[in-house]
C-alpha cells in the first residue's frame, strides 16, 4: 500500500465527521469535524480541559469512538482489523511527564519492552535503542530508572519508546507541558531531526504553549469540545487581525466565553515601602533523604507585590511555598512571615495566607455560595461577619449570576474566580496561588 | 482582578508557573531549577540583563548556563534509523501478522517480573505474606483446647471430692485457679473471662457414692465460644468417666465396671484430632487462591490507575498476550508460595503428609492457575485498586470458606450454596489437598477432581478474554 493511496487526494493524515465523545453525562467533544493535513506538524492547540486529549486519543486508537467516524490511516480507526493493521505505523505518547513509562525500570529496559512489543529482534532492538539514546542525549542515563528522570528527560524517554518501531504517524499529547524552557527547546529541535530524517512522517501534537504552537504547520484551536478555527498560524493570525497566538485565540472565543482576560499593562507598584516584607527567606533548603528539593533559595517580597516562580515541573517551586507557610519544615535556612520566623503551630499566621493551587479546593457537592460560606467558618471567621463577607466576595469575583449553582456546572474560568474568592474570604494579606494558569 | 488585590488592597500575591506569559505579568520573579534560583528580578530587567528579546530565552540562556548535558548530544544520529534491517523488519512484520506471538507475550512476563522484583513491599508481600497468614491462622485459630482455666465449687469437701479434683487438675487440658467460694463467685469469675468453666461438686458426694447412689456432679461452661465448650466438656465427660471407673473397681473390685462407660469414639485420618493437621490442607488453598487473585488483579488495575495501560491500546499486543504475559510470573511467584507454604506445614506445624506429592504439585500449579486467572477476570471489570482488592477478596474468600468444603462438606451443602460449591474450583482443589495430606491418596486416586481444575483454567481465560477491553472507554 503505498502512501499517497490511502492518503486520497486531500491528503489528511485523520479524518474526523461528527465525532462525539461523553465522559458520563459530560461532554468532552461536540460533534467535531476536521481532516488532520498528512506529513506536517498538525497542532491542537487551547486550555485545559477542552477536548484535545479525548481527540488525541481516539485518532491514537486508544478510546473508543462513540458517535461519529473517525479515519486514520486511511481506514475506521473503530474496525478492530483496521487498528491491528495500522496501529504499529502509530507512535501515541499521552499526557503526563512519563504517564505510559515504567518508574522502576531502567531508561533501556523501557525503550527495550516497546521494541519486544513490536517483534524486533534482540541485536536490532540493541542498535536502535542506543541510536535513540544517543540522539536524545540519554545515552548516560541509561541505567537510571525512569522515575528518577527529571521532566524534560522523562519526554525525552516517552519519544525514545515512540519512535522504536520507526512509526507513519507520532501523536503527542502535551509534551512538554510542565518541562523547562531549554528542555523544551530540545525536545522540538529533536522533533525536527527525526522529521528531517522521515520526511514522510506525520505529526498531531497538543499543546498548551502558543509560543511552540506559533512553529506548526497547521493548527486547529480547540474550546469546550469544539473546533474553533483551523489554518496555518498566519492564517489564524491574519484572519483575526491578531500579531500573536495567545492573542488570536482569545479573538477567536465565542463573545461570551472569555474576553475578560486581565488587561497586560500593570500599572507600576509605588515604591518607598520599602523594608517592609512580607515573605522573606535566606539560603533556605530542604532535602529528602538524600535529595535536594531546594537549595540555597533566598529572596523577600514586599508588601503588595506580585512575585512569580518561574520554573518546570519539579524543580522545589511547591516545597519552597509550603515550607513559607509552614506545611513543611525547613532542612537549613530561615523563612519568614511579616517579620516572624515560621511557625507551623502558629495559626494566626496562617489566617494571614491565602492558598490556592492546582486542584481547587472546592467542594462539589455544595454551591457557589455555600462553599464560600463553609471556607469563611473553616477560617473561624466571626459568625456575624460571615454573610456580608461572602456577598462582598460574590460581588467582587462577579459571581451573582451563579451564586447558586454547583462549581462543577460552571466553566473553566468561573471556577478559577471562585477558587480565588475562596482563597481570599478571609481577607489574607498573602494569597499564594500555585500552578494556576490564570492566563485566561 | 489580581492586579486589583495587589495594588488597592496591598495584598501579597506569590505566583508558581511554568508559563511565561503568566510570569511576564509579575512584579518580579524567581527563575527556578533543580532547587536553585537561577535569577531573581521584574521579568524586563531579566530579559535586559540576558541580551535576549524575550523571557523564555533568558530563561534558557540561564539554564544552559548551569545544565552540563546541555547540547552535548545534537548529532543527527537519527538518520541512520531510517536504514532497516531488512531481515529484522520482515521478521517483526511477520509477527504483526500473528494473532498470538510469543515474542509479544513474554515482552509483558518479562517486564512484570522486572518490576515485581523491584517492589520491595508487593515483592515481600507476594513472597512471605501467605507465610504469615498461615502462621497466624496456625497458631491462632487451634481448635484444640489445652490449658483451659477452670476452678471447683466443693461442697462436699471429703477425701473423695478432693481425690477427683485433683484428677481432674492433673490433666493436661485444665489449669486449675483458686477455688470457687459460691455461685455469686463463680457468676463474676467466668463473666470476668478468669474460667472457662467450673466445676461443682454436690454434698454427701461421696457418702452417696459409698452407698452406690447415682451420683452427679455439675459442670458450668461457659458457652461464649461454643466449639471449646462442647471439646471442653467432652474431655470433662471423659476425665470424669476413667475415675469414676476407677473409684468403683476400688470398692467393688475389678470387672465391676458398668460397660457402658467404656465406649469411645475413634477419629480415623486424624488419630489425635489435632485440629492443626486438619487445618493446613485446608488453609493452603485458601491463601494460594487469595494472595496470588490478588497480586494479579492489582498488578493490571495498577496500570489502568497510572496510565501506562495504554500501551496495551495502542501497541499491536493481543488481549491473549497480555492477559497470559501478566499471569505468567504470577503463577511462579505462586508456585514459589506453594512451596513455603508446604515446607511451613511440614516443618513448623509439622502435619504429616501421607499421599503423593506428586499429585498435591500438580494440582497447586492448575490451581494457582486458576487464581491468577481469576484476578485477571477481576481486573477486567474493575479500574481502582481498592474495588478490585474488594472484589477479589470477596469473590474468592467466600466462596472459598462457605462452600468448597473448608467447614462443611460440599455434600451437606443445599441448594444454591451446593451449587456454587460444585462449579467453583477451590472444592476440587481442597479435596485434592486434604486427600493428599491425610488420606495417602495418590493421583490415580483423585484423577476425578483434576477435571473441573483442567476445565477451570480455558473458561476462565476465554471469559477475561472476551471482556478485556482493548481500548478506552
């Protein structure tokens, strides 16, 4: 079969008509139709949570298709002869740093299982894997088990086991989401090798990152289970007028959804308060054992400020903020709070902070409304002051539309104000927000 | 809006991020790796500082000033890929096309005992935690009652009343406390838990054995736990019986005996009634069903829970490969097990084993079989960890305790418990065991029961088979 055959004549990689998908009652993909253009870089690009992976997955064979046809390959990617024939031409590497590896096997034994699963023999398995290994740079790791690679390595090692049994089609799901800048750069200038080397290749992949997406041949931007626009990236640009990615999508959101974006221009902080920090913390550290999570960190924030931690996953951003409010002792060094060394018994330091991270901490069975009111009394807020403290949280975070709603009902950005008005109903003068991707 | 709490409500707002745009919007920021702080300063100030246009490349031009395996390894070594093998690739096609191939199957055998071995706690607890359990059920749940508490109410207080309770102190099976003052006594002492059972010599006890009158005496059992009281009185009973004997041939003289006391039942298989002897052919099936069902089910949940089952999804593996490559070293480990276990009854319990071992190996292999075959049928249908260790230990634990024989006999089961009693493999394998252990029986004996274990193993296999799915749902 040769491949411009089963390519047709539009020479779509994947063919999607009407493709449905529900999670229970949820919907995670809404009656999508799209052709994936053959041999490029394809991309999905959007948040979280709206439809990319589901796509991915059920183009990679490994969900179900509900309603709807989708052809890969140039054959039913739901006929089980179909997928047995095409499946090993298809490399798929699913979201998560390492969620398909093997943690406690070597960099070699799991880049050696996917070659044993796709019948090659032990000498060819041998030289191909020290050829991944050597382009990929983990050729002195190779000992090492998997759960012991930092991010960037372990999506270094995903692509290692992808790319053994030379595949037509590589579909990665976010794969450098979570990893440092220099690693992410690597990994797309070896996606670039390797294409270079098949030309005939093609890639899907999904990202979070508009930057990376701005590289792709062809993108399609995804929100809420749908389709929004496909197009070359200056296509996207130029048909909403737009100069960069991040900025294109947001034009391209239904009028309704998300232009409340917080304006970029920051108007500058009044300085002269100097000397009066709120976080401070001098060459603090904390060790596991014999790893070293944070070391030597030192660094004050002022009062009022904005102050970022910019890093990849796993590099002490998270143990550095828990041992500033005191969930985690410090190994060496000293954190302070508004001038007091943190004390984990302290509660009174603790109801100065405000905590929010990546998996909200609501409730879902309980409303808008009644979550802030549980989280003010959680807080041991004075009982007369808890009903017009939540109002002025609900008028505040414009949540009176949805007061009375359950959080799980609501979308993505809604959520993301309710979490921040719970974080905040007890008037914190520290609001700590961990990996919350508030871009939007 | 955060702006807003930053500036008029002179909140601290800390911020973690992998996005740069996210961090570009900062007052000032930390680029943060490996622990360290690479650069600490407003995100215009880091990008000025670096000379690059935007923060992700002053991000990387810190990094790559700290990482060491930096570019080192920027060869187009993929290239060479593109040459096949050609025999290779021939080869592996013709193993794509196979429906079943062996290279396949043992790449998933391979890397589960890989990972088995590097687990210390499901390793350890694959390979002494059915040692354990047998230990504990052993020594714990002995039927047998020796030095069983107990203490005498005499009322009659004579030569004669004294002389049986020093034979009845003397055995082996009580241990006699300080004795009774009245009932009041004996009520709060045997409600305490002090005695199991008490003794109650009636007056005139032994003047009216002198005269030949019926004498009795009472016993109080405590009858909380039902099975020792009924061996506690039955060895009380006997005590009681040799010595009343004995007094009687004292005064009337030997032969004088009513034949009637001296009928006694003998135990066959199990002369001593040792319940221990009685106990391990039973309890090695039990843990040989529930130790390896369960390892084999968590070991295939375990991948749906972290994800890496979609390996299976979406690589050309067949759902015979998989499921057979996951029971493979699980039957080893198994088998393993089997052979601690025996040596445990033979060695520290020391249970006599009378039939052929020959036979009791060949049945603890289809058996173990048959249990990781079961836990794979579970993993199936389940796709936590907890709901498949309850489902498994619920689907092999009572069947396997109410009806395969452990307590009652499959024969005195009725109805529907009968029913799942005959179709459910752990009776077939109890009886081989029992057999074996106590019966001296040899294959040729019990060829009867390898038959429902040889059907077991295919429908079991076949059912998992057909309900595993190859893909997401």
């Amino acid at each position: 079969m040769n491949v411009a055959d089963e390519q047709g004549g539009a020479g779509a990689v994947a063919r999607l008509e009407g493709v449905s998908l529900l999670y229970r009652k949820t919907a995670a993909l809404n009656d999508i139709s799209l052709d994936i253009p053959a041999g490029c870089m394809a991309g999905l690009i959007g948040p979280d949570g709206v439809g990319k992976s589901s796509l991915l997955s059920l183009i990679a064979g490994a969900r179900k298709v509900q309603t709807g046809a989708v052809s890969v390959l140039g054959g039913d990617i739901s006929d089980d002869g179909h997928r047995r024939a095409v499946c090993p031409r298809i490399a798929y590497m699913p979201q998560g740093l390492g969620r398909n590896l093997y943690a406690t096997l070597s960099v070699y034994e799991n880049i050696d299982f996917f070659g044993r699963l796709f019948g090659h023999a032990h000498a060819e398995r041998r030289r191909r894997i020290e050829t991944l290994m050597k382009s990929t740079g983990l050729l002195p790791f190779a000992d090492r088990p998997a759960g012991k690679l930092s991010g960037g390595m372990k999506q270094k090692l995903g692509l290692c086991c992808a790319l053994i049994h030379d595949p037509d089609l590589l579909v990665l799901d976010e794969p450098t989401t979570g990893v440092d800048p220099l690693s992410r750069r690597q990994f797309w200038s070896l996606i670039d090798d390797i294409r270079a080397s098949r030309p005939g290749m093609s890639v899907i992949v999904a990202t979070a990152y508009m930057e990376e997406a701005a590289r792709f041949d062809w993108l399609a931007a995804m929100n809420d289970g749908n389709v929004l626009a496909t197009g070359s990236p200056a296509e996207l640009l130029s048909a909403t007028a737009t100069d960069n990615l991040d900025d294109a999508f947001v034009a391209l959101l239904p009028e309704a959804t998300g232009r409340d974006r917080p304006a970029l221009d920051i108007t500058p902080r009044a300085e002269g308060d100097a000397g009066d920090f709120a976080i401070e913390a001098e060459h603090l550290s904390k060790r596991f054992g014999d790893f070293t999570a944070v070391d030597d960190v030192s660094f004050r924030i002022r009062r009022g400020e904005i102050f970022g931690f910019l890093g990849s996953n796993g590099c002490g951003k998270t143990t550095t903020m828990k041992m500033l409010t005191g969930l985690l002792d410090v190994s060496d060094g000293t954190a302070k709070l508004f001038g007091q060394p943190v004390d984990p018994g302290n509660l009174d330091v603790r109801r100065r902070v405000g905590y929010m991270s990546q998996a909200f901490s609501l409730y879902t069975e309980l409303t808008v409304r009644q979550n802030l009111s549980l989280h003010a009394r959680l807080y041991r807020l004075p009982a007369e002051t808890i009903g017009p403290r939540v109002a002025e949280m609900i008028a505040r975070f414009d949540l009176a539309d949805v007061a009375d709603s359950l959080p799980d009902a609501l979308p993505l950005g809604i959520r993301q104000r309710l979490s921040l008005a719970v974080a905040m109903i007890h008037g914190p003068d520290i609001l700590i927000l961990d990996e919350t991707d508030l871009r939007r | 809006m955060l702006i807003a709490l930053s500036r008029n409500d002179n909140v601290t707002i800390f911020v973690s991020t992998h996005f740069m745009n996210e961090a570009a919007r900062c007052d000032r920021i930390s680029l943060m790796h490996a622990g360290r702080v690479l650069a600490s300063d407003s995100p215009a100030a880091i990008i000025e500082a670096s000379g690059k246009a935007t923060l992700e490349e002053a991000f990387i031009s810190h990094l790559e000033a700290v990482t060491d395996e930096a570019r080192e390894a920027e060869e187009p070594a993929i290239a060479e890929n593109a040459e096949k093998d050609d025999a290779d690739g021939r080869a592996a096609e013709r193993a794509l096309k196979h429906r079943f191939d062996f290279r396949r199957m043992m790449a998933y055998s391979w890397r589960e005992a890989l990972e088995l071995r590097r687990d210390p706690i499901r390793a350890t607890m694959a390979i002494i935690g059915s040692v354990i359990l047998l230990l504990v059920i052993g020594y714990g749940i002995n039927l047998d009652i020796e030095n069983l508490s107990y203490a005498t109410l005499d009322r009659d207080q004579t030569v004669t009343s004294r002389d049986l309770t020093l034979d009845i102190s003397g055995s082996r099976y009580f241990d006699e406390k300080a004795p009774l003052l009245d009932y009041a006594d004996m009520d709060r002492r045997m409600r305490d838990g002090e005695i199991s059972f008490a003794i109650e010599i009636p007056p005139h006890f032994a003047a009216d054995l002198a005269r030949g009158r019926d004498v009795e005496i009472g016993v109080w059992l405590d009858g909380s736990m039902p099975q020792r009281a009924s061996s506690a009185r039955g060895y009380i009973q006997g005590v009681y019986a040799t010595w009343l004997t004995r007094k009687i041939e004292e005064v009337y003289g030997a032969g004088a005996a009513d034949p009637a006391y001296s009928v006694a039942a003998r135990y066959r298989y199990n002369p001593d009634i040792r319940s221990l002897v009685a106990m391990a052919p039973a309890v090695i099936p039990l843990l040989l069903l529930l130790i390896p069902a369960i390892l084999t089910t968590l070991s295939v949940v375990r991948e749906k829970e972290l994800g890496s089952i979609v390996n299976f999804y979406v690589t050309p593996t067949t759902r015979l490969e998989f499921l057979i490559g996951k029971q493979l070293p699980y039957i080893v480990l198994a088998m393993f097990n089997f052979a601690l276990l025996l040596a445990t009854s033979l060695m520290v319990f020391q249970v006599p084993f009378t039939g052929s071992m020959l036979a009791f190996s060949l049945a603890a292999l289809l058996f173990v079989t048959i249990s990781t075959g079961m836990g794979l049928l579970v993993s199936t249908f389940t796709s936590s960890q907890i709901a498949a260790l309850f489902a498994t230990a619920l689907l092999t634990l009572i069947p396997a305790i109410q009806y395969s024989g452990l307590i009652d006999p499959v024969s005195a089961l009725q109805g529907f418990g009968a029913m799942i009693g005959e179709v459910y493999p752990a009776t077939y394998f109890v009886t081989i065991s029992r057999g074996t252990f106590t019966k001296a029986l040899g294959l040729a004996d019990l060829h009867a029961a390898f038959v429902p274990l040889l059907i077991a193993i295919p429908v079991l296999t076949i059912a998992s088979t057909l309900l595993l799915g190859k893909q997401a749902r």
